[in-house]
C-alpha cells in the first residue's frame, strides 16, 4: 500500500515530519467539523484531504517565534 502523496513530497513542504503530524490531525479535525476542503479530491476521509491539501500548498505552517528565556516556561 503506497501513500497518497508521498510523504518525500509533504516533508518538502513541511520540513519536520512531526509538525507535519500535528498540521494534518488539525487541519483534519477542522474538516471534520464541516470545513469545506481547499482542494478536490476523490476521497472523503478527513485525514486524506488535509495530506493533499498540505501538498497541493494550500496550508501554510508558521513556526512559532522564539520566546526569551525568562518567558519560557518549565
């Protein structure tokens, strides 16, 4: 069974393989939720839209900006 896309093709979009897991349960839930998807796709599975959404570039992921030291928490 091969992924749809490719996670090669995600991991260039979103560098960090674990931002990408995170980027997609979001995106998904919110598509659950019963926002419309930003691409067309033959599958209905939440899951599946958010990873070709995330490829075809309609999600964009900000990386959070570092805090100063004295603001982080433990």
């Amino acid at each position: 069974m091969m992924i749809r896309p490719p996670l090669e093709s995600l991991l260039e979009k979103i560098e960090n393989k674990y931002a990408l897991v995170v980027s997609v349960a979001k995106r998904a839930r919110v598509l659950k939720e019963g926002q419309l998807p930003m691409v067309d796709v033959a599958s209905n599975n939440p899951v599946t839209v958010a990873l070709e959404e995330i490829a075809a570039g309609k999600i964009r992921i900000d990386k959070p900006k570092d805090q100063p030291k004295e603001e982080r928490s433990a």
